[in-house]
C-alpha cells in the first residue's frame, strides 16, 4: 500500500459531468461516490476537497461588473452547494460522512477544525472539506494542499477530467506532446506547467507533500494510485522529470 490517507480534490466540474451542460449530473456523481468508496474499501482514508465552478465561478467578477471578493465569496458558497450533495450522496449508500466548512454553517456543517478532521478519518469517516480557506482570492487548490497537510495525508490527488496527467506542451494543439510520468515540483513552478495553483504547488514543495494529476473518468485510477501502480504524474519534490 503506497498511500493510507489521501486528499482527493474534485474541480465543481466533477460534479457536472462530462459535457458540463448541467449544474449537476447523477452519473458524475454516482461515479465521485463509487471511486471514494472503492478508496474505503481498502481502508484508505479519504479527505476531499471540492469546487465550486459548476455553480460560479470568482473569475467571472469582470464579467459581472462586481467586486473579486464579492465573486469569490459566491465561489465559496457554491462549494458548500457542491459538499453537502455530496454528502447527500455518500450517506445514501450507509456510509458515514461529515462535512466542514471554512466559514461558521452551524445549521448545515460543521466547522473545520484540525484535529475533529482528524478524529473523523480516525473513525472511518469520509470527510468533505467546503469554503476554500473561507477568505477571497484563493482557489480550492490551495486549501487542498494546506489541508492535505494539516490533516497528515500522504498525498494529494488532483481529479481531472479528459486529461491523463501533465504535458510538456498542449496535447490538443501538438500531437507530439509528451505526458510527463513524474515531474519535479520546482520544473512545474518554473515552466508554469498548470498542475495546481503555483502557490498550491510551492506548499506542496515545501512540505514534501506528492501531488498525482491523473485522469479522474478512469474507473479505479485513485485506488491504483493508493495500491502503488503509476497512473497520471506525480508531482513532488526531488524527483527527476521524466516523460513518456
């Protein structure tokens, strides 16, 4: 077993599907509880942090003509949106969950706190992560690898859709792009290779936290990555970058 606890960070558009012309679509959910399960199922601990841009997205504030915090604050709302469906969801199958959220919704979540996070894998518990950091101006990225640490995972895996990890250049425009298997964390940051949030990324560095990219449409490829086989690319600290 490579991995016994892991953060799996969903984007918003997880939750919507494939083509994305809905807010939310069953089967993109059914199957975001079917590979949590599969992750149980192994007893791996599971911690996720979910998007919000199926709902809206704090980009959009030029758009709109409205203030970036303002955006963002209803970015953080939509997560919320996103955890407590998903809690939905995973309770529906008799499986015990908790969600928490940055921002105090005593009525609907918990509040996060470290160590009740902590006691909540302990017992076996799926935990949903919703509200960012509960502040503007920051994308799930980076409460992604912030929590991962907090919360002592392994690793974290970042859910993609329609990509099987990370390019050297774009695989829809050049037809000779390579995916890397493993890419350092300082190579991502200089390159600007888009695997998370440089900021999310530098975190990750810095606390030796491996971030996997991997494509998130393949059935069992997070329970892969836990079980040791090499799926998507990993991103981390002191490797060489290697390609295939």
């Amino acid at each position: 077993m490579r991995y016994k606890r892991v953060l799996l960070k969903l984007s918003g558009a997880a939750m919507a599907g494939g083509d994305r012309t809905q807010t939310f679509h069953r089967e993109a959910i059914d199957h975001i509880v079917s590979e949590i399960l599969t992750l149980r199922e192994i007893n791996v601990d599971v911690i996720t942090v979910v998007g919000g841009g199926n709902i809206f997205r704090g980009n959009l504030a030029s758009d709109w003509n409205i203030e970036g915090a303002e955006a963002d604050n209803m970015g953080m709302l939509g997560t919320v949106i996103n955890g407590v469906l998903l809690r939905a969801a995973l309770a529906a199958t008799e499986r015990e969950v908790r969600l928490m959220t940055a921002m105090p919704i005593p009525s609907i979540a918990e509040p996060y706190i470290r160590l009740r996070a902590i006691r909540h894998l302990e017992k076996g518990r799926v935990v949903i992560l919703a509200g960012g950091i509960g502040q503007p101006y920051v994308t799930t990225d980076y409460p992604a690898a912030q929590r991962a640490i907090e919360t002592r995972c392994d690793a974290v895996l970042t859910a993609k859709h329609g990509i099987d990890g990370i390019y050297d250049s774009d695989p829809n425009k050049n037809p000779a792009a390579r995916r890397y298997v493993t890419l350092s964390s300082d190579e991502a940051i200089r390159k600007d290779l888009r695997a998370m949030d440089q900021s999310a990324l530098l975190l990750a560095r810095d606390h030796d936290l491996p971030v996997h990219v991997f494509n998130f449409d393949l059935r069992g490829a997070a329970r892969k990555l836990c079980l040791g086989e090499d799926v998507g690319t990993l991103v981390t600290h002191g490797v060489e970058s290697r390609t295939v």
